[in-house]
C-alpha cells in the first residue's frame, strides 16, 4: 500500500533552535494516525507543515502525491480541497452563525448554488450529530462539544480525503469526549477518510488511532501499532503511557 502521506528527514528550526531534526513517518491510506509526544515536542507544528500552513527548513512533506516543498499556488489551492483541518479550538467566525461557517469553504472554493450549499450544510450539519435547528446558532450561543462539532461539519464541507485533527477532545468532558470519538471512527468508516490527529488524550489514543508516531529529542522516536509501541521496554514510553502507573 503506498502512503497517503510521506515524511521524510524534515528539519524545522524557529530563530535558530531546532524543533525538528530529522522526521521519517508514513501515512497509510484510511487509518487513523496519532501524533504524539510530550508538550513542546513538535506535533501541532509537523500538522500545520503538512497542510501548507507552516514552512520547514529542509526534508521533504508529500501529501496526496503532491511534494509540499516545491507546490505552486494553484496546485496548493487544489490541494488543499482534499483536506479539512479542526483546529484545537475550533476558530469558528464568531461573526457568522454555524451554518455560514460551514458553507464558507464551499462559497469560496465552488461554483454551486445557494440551494445546493444550504442543502449541502444541512447534511454536514447532521452527520456530525448537531440538529438542524443548530445551524442558525453562533458560537457563543452553543457549548464547547457543539463548537467541535460544527468545526468539523465545516473541515467535512469539501467532503475531503484527509482530515487533520488538532487535540480534538481537548476541554470536553468525559462523556462528550468519548462522544466526539465515537464520532470519529464513525465519519472514518462513513466517509471513508484518512485522519491525522494530534491528542494528549489516553482514552482516545486508545479508542481510535490504529498507528501512532512519538516525537521525542527532535525525531521520530517510535513508529506503529499501539501494541507494537507500548510494548516497548523504553521508560519514556512505559512514562508516558502511563504504565508506571498501572
């Protein structure tokens, strides 16, 4: 199977310190991929390198064939169709009711009619869990679940192929947490997607991802299953998976 995504010997430094030395990775077609590691370690940065929001210093980013580091404007607008993006805290227009932030891709990027656009958000709407009487609400007039939610239905407007996810349980509750995972694993199988996400969350490190990568001292330090990872002997991995704690 070859990979969706391709990540290879990537250095980022920030005003001369070294955030990345050296990343390999590889991102196969429908899985769920984690991103991990301690805070500062680099995970929310290799995400935004890998949708265009964020330049690396050297290496090589390849998404959907396409080589992140030489890509032309036109291609990258494109490209960047294939993808939706929930980021941590949703960014959601607070200006503009759930219904217009997610019909904002498609009124930018496509040619369809107001009808097809309204009944395009209508089914977003609902596929993420959300009512359809939610739609005329603006984020400060919803909870923290329902911004997530509508984040998504908007990441989900272009129906992509990609979907990156940015600490997507972050400030849910338990229950709401474990929802939105629900939810995750469902949208995967619905829409056939392939999804990176980047948690700190154990339970839903557990429950969804089927292949994770750890960043730690700048590198990929380990690769693969669940199993394949926690099984080994190394204490920083036995730390932070918590079963020092067990």
């Amino acid at each position: 199977m070859s990979p969706i995504i391709k990540v290879r010997d990537v250095r980022t430094v920030f005003k001369g310190k070294v955030v990345h030395n050296g990343l390999n990775l590889s991102i196969n077609e429908g899985e769920i991929y984690g991103l991990l590691g301690p805070s500062g370690c680099g995970k929310t940065t290799l995400l935004r390198e890998m949708v265009l929001l964020q330049k690396f210093h050297s290496g090589h980013i390849e998404v959907l064939s396409h080589s992140l580091k030489e890509i032309r404007h036109k291609n990258a607008q494109i490209l960047r169709q294939n993808w939706g993006v929930l980021f941590q805290a949703g960014a959601l227009f607070s200006s503009l009711s759930l219904a217009e932030n997610i019909a904002l891709p498609l009124k930018e990027y496509t040619d369809l009619s107001d009808k097809m656009i309204d009944e395009i958000v209508e089914f977003k709407i609902n596929i993420v869990g959300l009512q359809s009487r939610d739609a005329h609400l603006y984020p400060s007039e919803i909870s923290g679940g329902m911004k997530k939610k509508a984040a998504l239905a908007r990441a989900l407007a272009m129906d992509p192929k990609l979907l990156f996810l940015d600490e997507p349980t972050s400030g849910l509750d338990p229950i709401s947490a474990r929802e939105f995972d629900a939810l995750i694993l469902k949208l995967r199988s619905l829409l056939r997607l392939t999804i990176v996400m980047v948690s700190h969350d154990l339970q839903s490190i557990y429950d969804t991802l089927d292949r994770v990568a750890v960043i730690d001292n700048k590198k990929i330090a380990y690769e693969g299953t669940l199993s394949q990872v926690t099984s080994s002997e190394s204490e920083f991995i036995q730390t932070f998976f918590g079963k020092n704690n067990e």
